[in-house]
C-alpha cells in the first residue's frame, strides 16, 4: 500500500472525527478508488467490532454505524438485498448462510416476544418468508401490514382474527405510552397512507437508483413510520413482530439488508422505543437501527471468515446467535 492512499484515508478518519457533515465526508468517499475504499472499511469495522466487543455500540455521539451505511452504499454500487435468496447463491455467500440468517431472524424475534408456541413460531417463519420473497413492490401499501399480521397468525386456532384490528384498550407494560383507543384506529391508520405511499415510492427509487445521501433519510423515515404503528398498536396481538417485518419490507425496497433484534439487546432495544413513544424522542432507536443494518451487512454481504478459536463447542448453546467472525477483505460486488 503506498503512504499517498494511507494518508488520504487518515484524513478523512480525521475529519469524521473532527465533526465534518456526512455530505462532506460522502464528497471524500467519491473520490476513493478500490483500495482506499478497502482500506476505509477495514478501518471502520475494525472499530465497530472493538466497539462491540466493549459493549459500547450505542453511545449517542458516536458516528461509527452512520459512516458504514453511508461508505457501504458509495463505493459498493449496487447491492441486491432485494433478492436475498437468488443473490448470494452462486456467490461468496452460501445458500446455508443465508438459511442461518433466516433461522437467527426467527429464533431472535420469538425470543424477543416471548413466544412459545409451535403455531406462531410457523407463522413468523412464513413471514419471513414472504417479507424476501414477495414480487410486486409496488403494490406495498397499508394492508400490507394486515396481510402480514394474517400470516403470523394463519396457523394458530383462530386464524380468523388475523389482520382483523383490536376491538378493546392495550396498554404496553411500565411504559406510561398512551395506545390508540379502538375506536380511532381505523382513523389514524387510514391517516398514515400518504406516509406509507411516499416511502415505498421512495424506496423502490433507491432501488433503482442507488442515492447514497438519501439512505439514511430513509431508514429514519422508516423508523418513524414503525413508531407510529406501534403506537397506535392496531392488532390484539403481534404487533412488533408484524410492524418489524412491515419495516423489514421497506428495508428490502431500497436494497437495505432485514434486520433482526438480538435476545440480549431486548433491554436497550425497550429503552430505545419507550424513548420514541413516551418522549417522542427518537434518536435512541434510529441509532439502534444504524446498528442493526451494519450487523446485517456484515452477516449477509461481506467477505467474513468465522474464528474458530472463538466458536463454542456446544453447537446447541448457540442456537439463534452468529458465529464469531472478523472482516477480512472489501465486498467485490461493483457494477
């Protein structure tokens, strides 16, 4: 590597560091070719990962997550998270680890609810399913999250109040949050569709044409819409696994990876959505979410190598949770 390409990647660690905007540091990444390109990203998830390890991801003022995203989308042209199973097969990530990533997705998300029976835990697998392989993004709406809510719960004993919206008061626990009342659901939802119309616009435009300047504006304008949803808590049950899945959705529009929440960040990920919902301060769980989107690129299209000096011997103590893996070399997917 010569002492030009070193040096220029320094700077611009220095100015993300020295509180330069993220549209200033986007002019710098442009102008990165590959190996400055490489050597960023190194460099970046080189810190994401000590961060990690420390358990100091989700301190406020760091930017670490924010910059990943945005490089990640500069000079990786053109990911395909849109077509998560046909991608990655004859590629450098195998069909298995993509099976893994759909078995954590389902193992986290029943863990984070709490749930326990086999009906509903079929049901968030065809979810998933359906979430990766629906065809007509266009036609995303807000019976969307209807359908999804239906398919949750299509194998449980009373299929019939899936989609179907709460008749009585819901109350989320120790949250001191308001949830709509029965009678004004079918309002505020019916109120969100000009918001949901504008973002699946939004998003299928970001698939087409990759704008990295705009992504993040997209995944917090996601986030907000998740909030509401929340609030107005529309099913008997279900709710935040449907609206995840919903925003997952919207993630696939705009090539964003699906996340999915870690049973041991249930306690940050609470914290972050009574902040947004009782405060209606939302910067906590946007933060989280910069989070979850890296952990995903890392997981689904980055070169990785698992450190086996790490793995546990017990392959069924580690169920639902990703192999130790460290970065090994930049993403080859330009075109």
């Amino acid at each position: 590597m010569c002492k030009l390409t070193f040096y220029k990647v320094c700077d611009t660690i220095c100015a993300t560091r020295g509180g330069n905007s993220m549209m200033e540091i986007l002019d710098s990444l442009r102008e990165f070719d590959e190996e400055e390109a490489k050597l960023y990203m190194q460099l970046l998830f080189d810190g994401y990962m000590t961060r990690k390890k420390e358990k100091r991801l989700f301190e406020e003022t760091n930017r670490t997550p924010q910059l990943i995203i945005l490089t990640y989308y500069t000079c990786v042209k053109k990911p395909q998270f849109n077509k998560i199973y046909e991608l990655f097969k004859n590629k450098y990530i195998s069909e298995d680890e993509i099976k893994k990533f759909r078995e954590r997705y389902i193992y986290n998300e029943n863990k984070l609810e709490d749930v326990h029976t086999r009906e509903e835990k079929l049901g968030l697998r065809k979810v998933y399913d359906y979430i990766q392989a629906k065809e007509d993004l266009d036609n995303i709406n807000l019976y969307t999250l209807s359908d999804i809510h239906e398919i949750l719960y299509s194998h449980t004993p009373y299929p019939e109040y899936g989609g179907k919206y709460r008749t009585d008061m819901r109350f989320l626990p120790n949250s001191g949050v308001d949830l709509t009342p029965p009678y004004l659901i079918v309002h505020e939802m019916n109120a969100l569709k000009p918001e949901i119309d504008e973002l699946v616009a939004m998003g299928n435009e970001l698939g087409r044409n990759i704008e990295p300047e705009k992504i993040l504006d997209y995944v917090d304008r996601c986030i907000e819409l998740k909030c509401k949803f929340i609030k107005i808590h529309p099913f008997f049950d279900g709710n935040g696994r449907s609206v995840r899945a919903f925003t997952n959705l919207l993630f696939r529009l705009a090539n964003i990876p699906p996340v999915y929440i870690e049973n041991k960040e249930r306690v940050k990920y609470g914290e972050a959505m009574n902040a947004a919902l009782a405060d209606n301060d939302l910067s906590k769980i946007k933060g989280f979410y910069y989070y979850k989107i890296c952990d995903s690129i890392i997981s689904l299209d980055m070169h990785l190598e698992t450190d086996k000096h790490e793995e546990q011997e017990d392959d069924k103590s580690n169920l639902g949770k990703p192999p130790v893996k460290k970065l090994t070399v930049f993403p080859n997917n330009k075109n």
